[in-house]
C-alpha cells in the first residue's frame, strides 16, 4: 500500500460533464525565480566588471579564480533558474509532453500506453522535493516542481511515478482518463457455440 503521509494524494470527483478536448494544455509559474535569475546575472555582471577594471600586473591567478568563479556562479544561477521559472504540459491522444522553461529544455514525454493510472496531488511544496526543479527520490519517483500547489501525478505500468506541478490538474486527469479508457479494450466476446450434431432416426426401417 503507497504511503499516502509521504506522497499526499486528495482525489476529488471530476465533473464529466465537461467535454474532454482533444489536445490540452496547460502550466504552471514561479515569477520567485526571476529574482534568482536576476541576482546570477548580477554575479556575471561582477565578473565582466573585475575582468575589465581591475589591475592584471598583481595577483593575476586569484583575480582570475574571482572572475571565473563570478561568471560560473552567475551562469549557473542564471540557467538553473530561468529553466525552471515555469512549465509547460500538452495531453494529446498519444503521449503527455513537459515542457521546461523558455527553451523548452529539460524535456519529458511519456507515451499514454506507458501509464496506468493518473491523480492529483493537491499540495505539492518544494520542501517535500527537496528544492525546485527536475527532481528524483527514491520514495516519490520523478518530478517537476517549479511552485507550490496542485500537481498532476502518474503512475506507470512499470510502477514508477512521475509528478507535475500544473494548474488545472482536475482537467489534465479528466483528459487523460478519458484517453486511458479509449485504449483499455473491452471484455472478450465468448467464441461461438458449434452446431449441435444431427440426430440419426430411431426409428424402423424398411426392407
């Protein structure tokens, strides 16, 4: 039995009546992480500012080690963060696409044949991940986490489990059940009864 204390799932009754399109979208944004974002590019600011002004006739390797390691911080802060200020999730009728930040990058899809059922996390915090970002442990399995709130949660046949923060989620898990029950075949029809053989005459006979 999964331990719901450490992965809190609420399922809530979806309304059915809504109709289910064909191709759905949705995100979800953290504007937190623009001023990480900020706050690397100043340290690559600093960098580009010790590498021009300062003095290259003294202390040339640690004023070297400074700039590299303003820039590296910088770029690393920069990146990091910009990747994750927000993601992008599109069901369609053969796979869920995650998409990360302005370039798209990092990417996951996962075919719908792949997964067995889908729920949703109504609250997911980057503590219980251990920060922000493409995230894995050991006991929730794969997840994008870029703010706090509701999340898309999938299990795969394999047993693992991938989980998404996206608004809407009660749309992308109505979405996505549908999908799974137009995949799910039917109960096997039961082969048809043969004939019953002829009954011979019991009967006399003639000479």
């Amino acid at each position: 039995m999964r331990d719901h204390s450490r992965h809190p799932h609420h399922p809530r009754p979806l309304d059915t009546d809504v109709p289910v399109p064909e191709v759905w979208t949705g995100r979800a944004t953290n504007r937190a992480q623009w001023l990480l974002a900020i706050a690397g590019a100043a340290f690559v600011a600093l960098g580009i500012e010790l590498a021009v002004a300062a003095s290259w006739r003294s202390g040339v390797v640690p004023l070297l080690m400074s700039v590299i390691g303003c820039v590296a911080v910088g770029l690393l802060m920069l990146f990091g963060t910009l990747a994750f200020v927000h993601v992008a999730v599109k069901v369609d009728d053969r796979a869920l696409e995650v998409r990360c930040g302005h370039m798209g990058l990092p990417r996951r899809r996962i075919p719908l044949s792949q997964v067995a059922g889908v729920e949703i996390a109504a609250k997911v915090t980057p503590r219980h991940w251990g920060g922000w970002g493409y995230r894995w442990l050991p006991e929730k399995g794969t997840g994008v986490i870029v703010r706090r709130g509701e999340a898309l949660v999938l299990t795969l046949v394999d047993g693992r489990t991938f989980t998404v923060t996206v608004d809407d989620a009660d749309a992308a898990v109505r979405v996505i059940r549908e999908r799974l029950s137009r995949a799910t075949p039917g109960p096997p029809s039961p082969p048809p009864t043969p004939p019953a053989p002829p009954v011979a005459p019991t009967g006399p006979t003639s000479a």
